[in-house]
C-alpha cells in the first residue's frame, strides 16, 4: 500500500516562531516526529511519504498516489487538519485521524474514516491489517498505555532536515503531576514511561550520522518525571556528547521542582542543555493552588529560576492569565514578576480550557465553556466564561505583552539573563547561524525600527558576553519574532 502521511499548518503564535526562522533560512521550528514515529509502526512492504504542510505544499498528486492517508496533529491544528480530510476524501482516499487532536475532540468531528485514539505502538500494526483486508473499522482506541521500549527509531529519512530549525528526540512520557487545565497527564498520564537508554541513544546517533549539527528539543512532557531513570541517561548522554565534540545543544520541559536538586542541574549541565522550558503559570500562589500545581507552591520563584540560570541553562517560562482566582492587579504583578526573574522568552497566554482536562469538565458543569476552542493561547479568544471580566482581562493581557516585548524591556531581560546564565559549551558555529547574524543585521541594524536599541545590544554582547555571543543574536532574533506577533495581537490581527 502506499501511505501518505500528512502533518497540517500550526497557526501563527508565539510558538511558530515563524518571523524568526527565516533569518536561518527554515520553514518550521521542528519535524512531525510522531507521524515519523507511526511511519517505522507501518509494515515494511508499504510505501511512505511524509508532507508537512509547514514547509512544503499538499499537492493533488501526492493525494492520488496514495491508497491511505495518515493526518496528525494537535488540537491547535484541528481547523486545518479537518480541511486536509476533507480534500482527501473528496478526491476518493481514505483517512485515519491520530495524535493529541484524537484524544481531545469527538471522532465524529474530525471527519475521517478512520480515527486512532491514544498512543500508536499497539494499534498500528491491526490497524494496518484490517486496512489491508478492507474491514477497517472506524474507531481504533488503546485500552493501556504502551512500553516506550517498543517505540522505533522515527524515520528521519522522510523529511529533509535542512528545512528545519532543530531536530527532535522523545525520551519519556507522561508528568507525575495533577494540574487542572493540562491535557498531558490525560493523554499520557502520571506514571512516566521511558525509552531505554541505548534506545535513546540509538536516536541521537541516527541523528548525528544524518549530518545535524545544533539545537534538540528532548520534547518530553516533563523530562524529569522520573529522576531515577533520567540520571542514568544523562550519565550516557555525557559520555556521548564528549566523544563527538558536542555536536547538540540540548533544550527540554521540565518542571520547577528541578531547582531542587543540585546533581541533577550539574547532570544536565554536562550532557550540554543549555535551555528548559518550565511552566511557571503566575507569582500568585493561591491561583496555583487552585489550579493544583502545588509543586510550584511554598517557594520562592524567583530564587529557583535564578539557581537554574545560574547552572548555565537558560529558563523559558510559560506563564497564564485567566484563573478564576486572578485579581485586578494581576497583570501589573506579572510583568513586573517577568522582569526581576530576567527570562527572556516568557510566553505568556490566556487560559484555555482544553477539551478532555479537568478543567474543562469543572467549567462545562459550571455552564461556563462557550465552546471547545481552538487551543491557541497566544490569541485573546477565550473558550470560556471567566470570574474576571471577559474584556478586562483581554485587554490586560495585552497590556502585559506591549510591556514584556516592547525592545528596551526585551533586551534588557537577555543582557541581564546573560550575565547570571554562563554556558559551559560553546556552541558550534554553522552557516546557517553566520546567515542569521547577517540577516539580523541587516533587518535589525539598518532596517530595523529600533536600530539604536538592536546596535547597544549587539555592543554589549560582544563586548561583555563574548562567550554567550551566538546565544544573544539567537534572542534577538526570537525577540524579533515576539515583537511582530505582538504587533499583530495588538492591532488585532491574531
């Protein structure tokens, strides 16, 4: 059979970081690696095409040649992906429907002929089959949650990873936490599951034997869920990165409780992760209570996110606005949270309450949901009724973004994150980073509405952060990309 899997457009937000990679050159942040994933589950004997439609066209005669086609994605890409169901099943093909989206809203909307509900490794191979035999049924569904041990190496050879501004690797999933409005835990549960680590391994060095040199996202749900089992991979990885000369700078999600704990910050700091992404939510711990995220609880915030910088690995912080406990003065306690804890990328969102969590459940007996949204929380839509007034708190969201990312206050955040955040590796110069300096002069420098501020920046990185310089024009490129979308938020165009 000839299966074509097809990954479908990520709106614009601040995730797409869509105005910062054309400074490198690329088309998207990171490939489709679950679809990747399901394409090595698929029998041998069938023929495999991936299109993500973030970097290249669906054309009709992709959809011809294929028997089957295979669609992906998340609740965020739920408006597209039904389009590309229906082009395909207008031109005769049949469908099946997995991934995050899956999970998260009725079958019957997605509009396939086929929809897969839960994690891949167990259902592929039936799946398969009865595709095969034509007795497919309409509805495959996990009745557990499989082994990760039994995942494959994804298929790195369906995509072209020049089009790509960093490479993926999943090595866990799964968060031993119970926050309200997080559909991980839902989807993939509270008991981590791990690959082994020669597994993992094996992943990286199918990388590495590609030709890629740069960034990778370990894009686990919380990368350290389970500190036993990921101590002995960072041990491995260490070993792995010093024999290569380092050829990866590592970036992953983690929770704050990772400030806790010494040996494993030195850990990551060895095997090379120069980033983690934490979902701090807000300085307002009674809204942290309320939304059960407890390990963020009874600490000092500031403090954790400092010792983490201190370690050399820069903190990206996701931060929500829209909890029913929030006050009037919440916006004005964010930004000034954001400004003495020096994080640079602080993605700051309304809150969303995504199909399948419990906070949707909670706010749909309330009679509060409006409807199951869209799942892009950088927009000033909300799929809820919430305790603040609904206009107060879009319009104090967008006060905090004109605050954060206007770019005295932006570059201020990355000098001074600089300054504290020393890594211990440098990273490898490449063209592709030589192209994005050039261009960042070039757009920023010359061009650039604010040439002055871009050119103090660019002094004081070379001349007090010599060591951290690809890492300062890295920000400024991705604050670039903040500036713009804030831009289009503000005049309504998002």
């Amino acid at each position: 059979m000839n299966a074509l899997l097809v990954y479908p457009r990520f709106p614009d937000t601040y995730w797409s970081f869509r105005f910062a990679l054309s400074f490198q050159g690329k088309r998207a942040a990171q490939p489709p690696l679950g679809l990747m994933t399901v394409a090595a589950l698929m029998p041998r004997s069938w023929n495999k095409r991936l299109v993500d439609t973030n970097v290249e066209k669906l054309h009709d005669r992709d959809i011809a040649w294929a028997d089957v086609v295979f669609i992906s994605g998340m609740h965020v890409q739920s408006q597209d992906l039904i389009a590309i169901v229906r082009r395909c099943r207008a031109r005769g093909r049949r469908t099946v429907v997995g991934g995050p989206v899956a999970s998260s809203l009725p079958a019957s909307e997605l509009e396939a002929d086929h929809v897969v509900i839960g994690e891949a490794e167990d259902l592929i191979a039936s799946l398969a089959r009865d595709l095969e035999g034509g007795e497919a049924r309409a509805v495959y569904q996990a009745s557990e949650r499989p082994s990760m041990e039994c995942s494959p190496l994804p298929m790195l050879g369906l995509i072209r990873m020049n089009r790509y501004s960093t490479m993926t690797v999943q090595y866990s999933r799964g968060c031993p936490f119970n926050c309200e409005f997080c559909d991980i835990i839902e989807i993939y549960g509270r008991r981590p599951r791990s690959k082994a680590v020669a597994q993992t391994l094996a992943e990286f060095d199918q990388l590495h034997a590609a030709g890629w040199r740069g960034p990778v996202f370990i894009v686990d749900d919380n990368f350290i869920g389970n500190k036993v089992r990921v101590r002995e991979l960072l041990t491995a990885l260490t070993e792995w990165q010093k024999a290569r000369g380092y050829p990866f700078r590592l970036i992953t999600e983690a929770s704050l409780n990772l400030a806790d704990d010494d040996s494993l910050l030195r850990a990551m700091q060895d095997a090379g992760f120069a980033s983690v992404f934490l979902g701090i939510e807000t300085p307002d711990e009674p809204s942290l209570a309320a939304a059960q995220k407890f390990q963020n609880t009874r600490r000092d915030l500031i403090a954790s996110i400092r010792h983490i910088q201190q370690h050399g690995i820069e903190v990206m912080g996701g931060f929500i606005l829209g909890f029913d406990t929030d006050r009037e003065d919440v916006f004005d306690r964010l930004v000034e949270f954001i400004e003495k804890s020096e994080i640079p990328i602080a993605m700051v969102g309304l809150l969303q309450a995504m199909p399948g969590t419990r906070l949707f459940r909670r706010l749909f007996q309330e009679g509060r949901i409006l409807h199951a949204g869209g799942g892009n929380n950088t927009g000033c839509e909300l799929n809820f009724q919430p305790r603040m007034n609904a206009s107060r708190l879009v319009d104090g969201y967008r006060s905090v973004l004109q605050r954060i990312y206007n770019r005295p206050a932006y570059y201020a955040r990355v000098r001074a994150c600089l300054s504290r955040c020393q890594p211990k590796y440098r990273a490898h110069l490449t063209l592709e980073n030589l192209r994005a300096l050039f261009f960042s002069m070039l757009r920023l420098g010359i061009f650039g509405k604010a040439r002055l501020c871009y050119w103090k920046f660019v002094l004081s990185a070379a001349t007090r952060h010599r060591r951290s310089f690809g890492a300062a024009m890295t920000l400024a490129v991705m604050g670039y990309h903040f500036q713009r979308m804030t831009e289009r938020i503000l005049e309504g165009e998002v």
